[in-house]
C-alpha cells in the first residue's frame, strides 16, 4: 500500500500504550494503522514516565509521552471545575504553536475534549474514534460517589465530538 508522504498526522490516546488490556492493543492497532499509511505521524500518549518507550508502536512514529504527577484530587477539581478530562492540554497547545498538521486524529471522545476545537482553528482536519459510548463507559466504571461530578463532563464531551469533528468513526452499533 502507498503512503500519503504530504499529510502530517498527530494522534492523541487516552489509553496507556504499555497495558495489556483491550484499550491499549486498540490503540496500538489504531496508531501502526495510520502509521501504515502516512509517513509523518506524531503521538501524544499518556505515561508513567517521560522516558516510557512502546516497542509495539511503528517505529517512525515520533512519539511524545506525556506524564501527569497531579493528586488524584486536583485531578477531581481539574475535572469538575474547569472541564479537563485528560493530561494534554499544555502538549497539545505547544505542537500546535511549533508543528503544522493536516489531521488531529484522537482516540476516544474524552482525550479530544477541549482540544477539537484548538486542531480546526490550527486548520487541521479532526477525527475522532468512538470505541465506546463514553457516557455509558464511564457510568458503568466510575465509583459511584464520583460519578455525578463526573458524568456531565464526559456526556458534554462526547456530544461536541460528535458534532464538532470532520470525521467520527464509531465502533459501536
């Protein structure tokens, strides 16, 4: 198969990419698919370490892992308070400063809040992978003193992917 060589690609996952489970070899499948068609594909990924290195991943893929040190409390208010459902804000902002990219691919719903609409005013085109429906997810694998906190960010969140990206995929029926 030929690569798109011209599209500069930058993938988001909210999945940790060292797991073993079914979130992390979805994203792994998602990401060498992509590699597998363009050349220049950059990642944002969620780590333990700044150093974390995925041998599964393409290795063309010029990865960036990023790392949060933050109290499972100050995580709580980021996600009450202000609406971040994830750690690449700060990231995600730099490479849009410093890189031009065609396509923001993001891997679910809640890893492209906030930032959807920060790819289409850089001018990329935006896709993003349901895999599931967040809302429903989340309900069913959220401790239940959290989950009135957290349930309208995640339902906000995937009602402006939905509506807001160039591209949906779902997985789901």
């Amino acid at each position: 198969m030929e690569k798109h060589v011209a599209m500069r690609v930058l993938i988001v996952t909210h999945n940790y990419l060292s797991g073993y489970g079914g979130g992390a070899y979805g994203a792994r499948a998602y990401i060498n698919a992509f590699a597998a068609l363009y050349d220049d594909i950059t990642l944002l990924f969620p780590a333990h370490s700044e150093y974390e290195s995925i041998p599964e991943i393409d290795p063309h893929v010029r990865m960036i892992a990023v790392t949060d040190t933050a109290s499972k409390v100050r995580k709580a208010a980021r996600q009450v308070f202000q609406g971040v459902l994830h750690r690449f804000e700060q990231s995600f902002s730099r490479l849009l400063e410093t890189d031009r990219f065609d396509m923001v691919v993001f891997q679910n719903s809640k890893c492209s809040s906030r930032l959807i609409r920060k790819a289409r005013k850089a001018g990329a085109r935006t896709v993003v992978i349901h895999d599931n429906y967040e809302w429903e997810y989340t309900r069913d694998n959220t401790p239940l003193l959290q989950l009135p906190l957290f349930l309208p960010a995640v339902v906000r969140t995937e009602r402006t992917a939905v509506r807001e990206a160039d591209l949906n995929l779902a997985l789901t029926p």
